[in-house]
C-alpha cells in the first residue's frame, strides 16, 4: 500500500509523492483505507484551522514537483482526482461539525441572554468568543405568535435575509416560548434593523424593549418586550410595531390591581344597567378616545351615525356623570376604560374581581 500523508510517520509532502509514484506505477485506484485516510488528514487540517484552498494548493504543488518531466495517464489523473477529493471531503466534515458546534454554543449564549437565572460572568464571557459587546446597550424586539422553530425554512430564510442586511451589527436571531426574538445594538441602525425584522415576520406585531446595557441589559429588554406585547395583545392595540417605552403607564395601572378594580367598578359599574351591558358603551368610549375625540371619525369607526354616537355618550354621561368632553372628566374615564382593557371587564357582564 502506497503511503498516505499524516499516517506513517513521514513527511507529508514525502508520503502524497510516494503514493503519487506507487499509483503512477500500479495504474491502480486508490484503496478504501487510503481513501479515509485522506479524508481524516483533510478533517485535521481543517480543525488546524488551515483553509481547503491552501491545502488542496500544497498538494498540487509536491504533485507537479513528482510528475514532472513525466507523461502522466489517465489512471494517474482519476487518482489524483480521487485524492484531492477526498481530502476536501474531509474537510468539509470537519468544517460542518465546527459549524454546527458554534451554532449550537450561538444558540446556548444566544438562551442564557433571554434568561434572567443566567450568571452574568460566564455571560460577558461567552460574548467576547461570539464578538458581541455587552457593555454596549443592545434592545430586544418580540414576534407575536407561537410554534417558532429556528429550523423552520421561512425562519432560515429570514435570519438569511436580516443577517445579510445587518449582520455586522451583530443581530441575533433567537426563539423562546415559540416566539421569534431579534437581539439588536442600541444606536446607528437600531430603527431599520427593527424595522426590517417586524416587516419580515409577515405583518406579526411586533414589540421592541427599551434598551439596556451590559450583561443583564437583554434579558431587561426582552422582559419589557414579552410583557408589553402580551399587554397590547390584550388590548388589542393597533399598529404592527410598537415601543415598550410607549405603554409604561401599563405596568404603573396593574402595579396595584385592587385599586385599579376598584376604579373601574367604580366609574363603570353603572355601564352594565345600560341596555345590551356595559360592552357596546365601552367601545363607543374607546373609539371616541382613539379618533381624539372626533365625533364624526369615532362614529365611522363604530358603523354608526354621528346622531347615534352622540346619543350612546349622553347614555355614558347619565350613567356615570362624567362627561368624555370635559378634560379632567376625560382622564378618569380613559383610565377606567383602559383598566377595563386590561382586567377583561366585563366578563360576561359580570363585576371585577377585584
């Protein structure tokens, strides 16, 4: 058998010229071992870190130094081909289990950063191997929906194309709870990166954190994120983008949620002797907040005529003695509408549970 680099003690550029000269010889193909052989040497070298070109080159080159000045046959060339073929087989093994490793250390640091039980050191860490700066302040923008995968094609497809645009600004891609989660620097390129992943996850809503620096400033935003687009889902807010730091007056409302059952039995309790329930006064009240107080805007959103609106206000007026049109008046019952939002009053018609 004709010596095969990297396996009997010799030089490698010795051992590919002895097996050059053996198959010259022979005219015969290369051997299974030999084969495997070639291929464990080019999986060494990529773990070497040494590229294919570079190696398939030097290869090439002891090959022209041995069949110099020599007629080379067709047996010769198919082993040779066969050589060099197993050589970028092996590299290519080595390189995709590299990737997959790094992919799979990605996808681990990638989770450690979402989660709040992660310790901060082996965090900063593991950011100095993948590159990624945590002193800077980085956001956390949150897909609506559920079922994610990462290997999901459409999820590839949009990693492919966020990555391609942005990925030297170190986007991360991620998935948690089934939700589609994009990790982004805070600064130049903020706004179009997140602006390009809510346009690429298909009309989703989508909800950006406010951002955070060093190594627990991710899992702060992607908290803010995850709880302001369960919030707006709850809601029902409209627009496909959405900012955290637009519904902080959200967490202020459920800080003390006993009191804001009680404001909202108290200022809206008296909805639900109204004819039909409280429910068709309350989104009156909430198309009238959302068309800035523009009767006749209000009243197109509703399907209704401007008389017909009208006449549901003075109801609301009647019932609870405050009147949308008057500014201080206004306040309290826009709070209690959007406690009622949040709450789930009335269900079924029936008090808060306070």
């Amino acid at each position: 058998m004709g010596a095969v680099p990297g396996t009997d003690g010799a030089s490698d550029d010795d051992a590919w010229a002895r097996l050059l000269e053996d198959v010259a010889r022979s005219g015969r193909r290369l051997r299974r071992q030999e084969l495997e052989a070639l291929r464990e040497y080019g999986d060494r070298a990529a773990e070497e870190g040494r590229p294919l070109a570079e190696l398939v080159d030097e290869r090439l080159a002891v090959t022209g130094r041995v069949w110099a000045g020599q007629p080379v046959d067709a047996a010769s060339m198919t082993a040779l081909r066969a050589a060099v073929s197993a050589l970028a087989a092996g590299h290519g093994r080595a390189y995709r289990e590299r990737l997959r490793q790094e992919e799979a250390g990605r996808r681990e640091f990638v989770a450690d950063l979402l989660s709040s039980r992660s310790d901060l050191g082996r965090l900063a860490e593991h950011a100095e191997r993948f590159g990624i700066n945590l002193a800077c302040a980085h956001v956390v923008a949150i897909a609506e929906g559920d079922g994610y995968d990462l290997e999901d094609p459409l999820v590839r497809a949009l990693e492919r194309r966020l990555l391609g645009r942005f990925g030297e600004q170190e986007i991360l891609l991620a998935v948690k709870h089934g939700r589609l989660v994009c990790i982004v620097p805070s600064g130049a390129g903020e706004h179009a990166a997140v602006k390009a992943f809510a346009e690429l996850t298909q009309g989703r809503r989508v909800v950006v954190g406010r951002p955070h620096s060093g190594p627990g400033g991710v899992v702060h935003s992607y908290e803010e994120a995850r709880t302001a687009l369960e919030q707006a889902a709850q809601l029902g807010l409209p627009g496909p983008l959405l900012h955290a730091a637009d519904l902080l007056v959200l967490p202020v409302l459920l800080r003390d949620r006993e009191a804001l059952a009680e404001l909202v039995r108290a200022v809206l309790g008296p909805l639900r002797t109204a004819r039909g329930g409280a429910r068709p006064l309350l989104e009156t009240l909430t198309a009238y907040a959302d068309s800035r107080y523009v009767a006749a805007e209000a009243a197109r959103q509703l399907g209704l005529s401007v008389r017909a609106l009208a006449y549901r206000l003075a109801h609301v007026v009647r019932l609870t003695g405050l009147d949308p049109d008057d500014a201080l008046q206004r306040y309290t019952l826009e709070t209690a509408v959007f406690g009622a939002r949040l709450l789930g009053w009335p269900d079924q018609d029936r008090p808060v549970d306070g």
